[in-house]
C-alpha cells in the first residue's frame, strides 16, 4: 500500500514538473488557443522613429515566442492618438498591441482633460519595453557649441527659433526649456523622431529635444550638435555630451522616456497573461536586448503591474509641471 502511495504521488510530481516546463499545456479557458491569428502591433509615428525600431527589434522574437505573425502597422496623427482610439476600436482578444510611448499617452493624459482614452483605464498596460533620455540637439554651426550659445543665438534670433515635435512629450520637454531659460521657441510638427532630427539637420528648425536613438547617430556623424543630455547622466553614445545639470540647467528636470505594449481594457486576464510574459521574455533575450543597446535604448521587460504604477505616477507628474508651469495646449 505505501508503494502505491509513492507511485502516486511520482506520478503527480512529474505531472506538476511537466506542467511547470511547459505553461502552454496548463492554459484553458481563454489563453488556450491565443494567439489564433496574426498579432498586429500598432504604431501612433511613422517608420524610422523609437517606436517603430522597437516595434520591428522585439515583433519577431514575440512572433517566435507566440507562434503567429506580428505586423507592425504605422498610423500617423494627432500626437500618435489616432493609433490609440484605433485600438480601442479592435475587439479585446489580445490580437491588437498598442506599442505606445510616454508622449502619447502619459502625457497626453496630463495635458488633454477631453482625450477618448485613458493609460490604465481604457487601456490595459502589459509591459515597459525600452527606455531612454531626451538630447538637446541643434543645429551643427560653430555659433552652436554650448547649451549656452544656443540661448543667447535664440534670443537674439527669436525668428530663426523653432523646435520640430511629434508628440506632447517634445513640445513640453522644448516648452520647459524655453521656460527656464527665457529662450523664444516656435513649434513644428512632424511625424517620427527622424523627421525631427532631419528638419534640424537640414535647418528647418534649430533645436529640439529627440529621442537618443533618432540623434545620437546624427551627433557621432557631425550632422547636428548633441548639446545635452535629457537625464541625469550621460550616455555611453555620447560620452562628451554633459547632462543638462553639469550643462547649468539642473532645474530643467525631463522624466526618463519609455516605450511599452498595451491592449485595450477588457481583454481576458488569462490572455493578457500570456502576452506579459511572451513580451518580457522577448526583450530578455539576450540577441534583442543586443539589438536594443544598439539603437542607444535600455531594454526594460518589467511586469505588468510596475509599469501600471510607473504611468500612474508619470501622470500625476506631469499634471503637475503643467499647472506649475501654466502651459497650455489645444
């Protein structure tokens, strides 16, 4: 009898152990046939900025990890939220990835009381992807050495000062900027990361504050001048470029960028699940990661519920210099 006890409970162990090594045989209900169709990852910013790298750097590891397709879907407009009532729009099966950034979501949360949607409200975060600073970039004229310089060249130039945006985490990033340094600044909008950069390069604008993915390439091949670092140190692409404190600018204070996936609320747990840990294992991997590194971001992967908190707490921040800063948009 106690040999049939141990045979039994042989049995269960290696039957948990079996279930342990292979979660996809433990699912039912909901998850247990997701993904059934392809995923789509849709993007608020045209091909070549940050959310799109990201997009195309993590969507074939997560196609390999899930088993279907990913398609990386790029629709423009209004700051990156028409690709967010967009996913709203989509049913809540976890076949629709919002790939979203701080900008368009954070941000526009504490900006726009009217906005059709809400970070952690209609939408269900799943996980940070990537971080990464700002860069005060300018335009690459000797007149445009320092921080500094290009103060007193927008002051005395206030028609030739003109910064490009594509989202509400430029332009209040550019606005806090004018703000603590008395610099004229007039916004032009733009699609991606990239137009922004190249519109400096090209001298349609003078300065901005880009992602480091979209100037650090530029800045290391003299077509502009990183000036400064949006955060509190420097970075490993720009090892001569100051932050803004060691700049003189230690009260311009620019939040840390992010970039991560959501799907609409709603969404079954079970399959929410799933996803969360598909997309942390993906930018665990250590060739994504590598790939990550190389378009000068910080590969992230942390769970649902950190992100969750880390977007709740952005809000209230930014609610915060908005009012303190009595900026005002439309």
């Amino acid at each position: 009898m106690r040999s049939l006890r141990i045979i039994r409970l042989s049995a269960f162990i290696l039957l948990v152990l079996a279930t342990i090594s292979n979660p996809a045989r433990s699912q039912s209900g909901p998850a247990a046939n997701y993904p059934n169709k392809p995923v789509h990852f849709i993007l608020g910013f045209a091909a070549g900025g940050g959310n799109d790298l990201v997009a195309r750097i993590v969507g074939p590891k997560l196609s390999e990890i899930l088993g279907q397709p990913v398609i990386v879907e790029n629709r423009t407009g209004a700051g990156g939220r028409l690709a967010i009532d967009y996913v709203q729009g989509q049913p809540a099966d976890g076949h629709t990835v919002a790939i979203g950034a701080i900008g368009q979501l954070a941000v526009a949360t504490a900006i726009y009381p009217k906005l059709s949607f809400h970070p952690t409200r209609t939408l269900m975060p799943i996980s940070m992807l990537v971080s990464y600073p700002l860069v005060l970039v300018a335009q690459a004229d000797d007149r445009l050495k320092s921080v500094k310089d290009l103060i007193a060249y927008g002051k005395a130039n206030p028609d030739k000062s003109n910064y490009p945006t594509t989202s509400p985490t430029f332009t209040i990033s550019s606005e806090l900027f004018k703000l603590k340094t008395g610099m004229p600044g007039q916004a032009i909008p733009y699609r991606s990361t990239n137009e922004m950069v190249l519109s400096v390069v090209g001298g349609q604008t003078l300065f901005g504050f880009p992602d480091s993915a979209a100037a650090a390439a530029m800045a290391r091949a003299g077509k502009l001048r990183a000036l400064a670092i949006g955060g509190p140190v420097r970075i490993p692409e720009l090892p001569d470029t100051p932050s803004l404190s060691e700049a003189g600018l230690g009260d311009v204070e620019l939040k840390t960028q992010w970039i991560g996936a959501f799907v609409v609320a709603g969404t079954p747990a079970p399959i929410a699940r799933k996803l969360e840990v598909a997309f942390r294992q993906a930018v665990a991997d250590p060739a994504v990661r590598e790939r990550i590194r190389g378009v000068t971001y910080f590969p992230e992967g942390g769970t649902a519920e950190e992100f969750r908190a880390r977007i709740d707490s952005d809000i209230k921040i930014f609610s915060g210099v908005v009012k303190e800063a009595n900026l005002k948009f439309e």
